[in-house]
C-alpha cells in the first residue's frame, strides 16, 4: 500500500466540499501497488553494460487518481567503457516506456585530469511517444546539453 497523487479535478471536488461542510480533504488516495524489477550486470573486457525490465500495477478504479495507466511498465540500458587508462569514460543511458513509447537517453562524457579534477559533459533528451506525450516525453522542453567540473578533497 502506498499513496498515489489525485487528480487535479478530485482535489478540487473534494476541496470545495471540505470547505462547505468544514471538514478537511487529503490530496493522495491509499491504493495497493504491486512492483517487480528484474534486472542483470554484465562486465566483459571493460565494458559495463546493465539492463533491467520494470512494472507497476495499481489496484481499483483510476478515475480520481493522477494515473492513466493501471499498469506501466519499461525498461533501462546502461552502457559505459573506460578508455586512456581509465582517465576517459563515455557512457550512455537510456529508459524506454512501453506505455506510451517515449523516451529518456543520456550520453555522457568525462575526464580525469587528476585524482581530483574531472571535467565532463553530456545530454539530457527526452522524447515523446508517437500518440502520447507520456511520463519522460512531456519533459521533451527540458531537453539539455551541460558540461560540468568536479573537484574532490
């Protein structure tokens, strides 16, 4: 059991009529979930490579619920090597959402100048499925570059 987020038109039903009665109104519904992850690490010659499958399931009705899928489920990548004496690093992670089809993926980039300087950059990019937006496609705007510095003492 755990609380999921009501919609906004519930909050607001149930808004109105805490405040005409007096009463007060919660913003979260208490619904049983059940979660699965299955997952596996692979090292071969270097290279880092991790996959996993995951699943959610929402019991009972959806309709005052922030949800629209009862079910949800998708699946991560992560790939990486160490290049250059392992003072260069180029990975890559990607989530793809069997929902709706949208995306999230991000390449990477970094050196070890020294043991405590390392400089990096990389993207953020998400995608939107083909008929919805989706959870990590309707943050499609916020796709970014950056560069970063990290210093360690």
């Amino acid at each position: 059991g755990r609380h999921f987020q009501k919609s906004a038109e519930a909050i607001l039903t149930d808004a109105a009529v805490a405040q005409a009665t007096g009463g007060s109104y919660d913003t979260s519904e208490h619904r049983t979930e059940l979660s699965a992850l299955a997952g596996i690490d692979w090292m071969p010659s270097g290279w880092t490579l991790t996959a996993q499958y995951f699943c959610d399931w929402v019991a009972g009705d959806l309709d005052t619920l922030d949800r629209a899928d009862a079910y949800r489920h998708g699946a991560t990548v992560s790939v990486s090597k160490a290049f250059v004496g392992e003072t260069l690093e180029l990975s890559v992670s990607a989530l793809l959402n069997f929902n709706d089809w949208d995306s999230f993926v991000s390449p990477a980039l970094e050196y070890s100048l020294s043991d405590q300087i390392r400089l990096g950059t990389g993207a953020y990019l998400f995608f939107p499925g083909p008929e919805r937006d989706g959870e990590y496609g309707a943050y499609k705007d916020l796709s970014c570059l950056y560069v970063r510095a990290r210093y360690s003492f």
